[in-house]
C-alpha cells in the first residue's frame, strides 16, 4: 500500500513536470515568418478566395455534414 502511494506521487509529479516543460517550450520557441512567406501565404489565400473558396463558420458545417443520420425509403 505504501509503495503504490509513492508510485502514484512519483507518478504525478513526473507527469506535472513533463506538462511544464512542454507550456514552456511552446512558448519560448516562436516562429516568425519573414516577408517571402508572408507574401506566398496572401498570393495562395487570394487564390483560394478567387476560386470560391470560403471559410464556414459552425453553422455552415452542420448545414452541410449529415447530423440526422440517412433517410431510408
């Protein structure tokens, strides 16, 4: 019994430690982009929205994706 209490606290605290180097991490490596692909993500969105291309919202997706299942007949 008191080996598993050790075990679930070495456990925990290998888990919370694992946790905040990865946050930290995530927020000390940041990428910035410089101006070459800045412009080739604009040209390629220009592109996108030329060709018809729209970003749906939540209602869009669920006006589109079968939520009610397949109507038999």
């Amino acid at each position: 019994m008191f080996y598993t209490i050790i075990g679930f606290v070495a456990f925990f605290a290998v888990a919370i430690i694992g946790w905040a180097i990865a946050e930290l991490k995530g927020k000390s490596c940041v990428y910035q982009m410089n101006e070459e692909e800045e412009a080739a993500e604009k040209n390629a969105a220009e592109l996108l929205h030329k060709n018809g291309f729209n970003e749906m919202d939540i209602h869009d997706v669920v006006k589109n994706i079968s939520t009610k299942g397949f109507q038999t007949t």
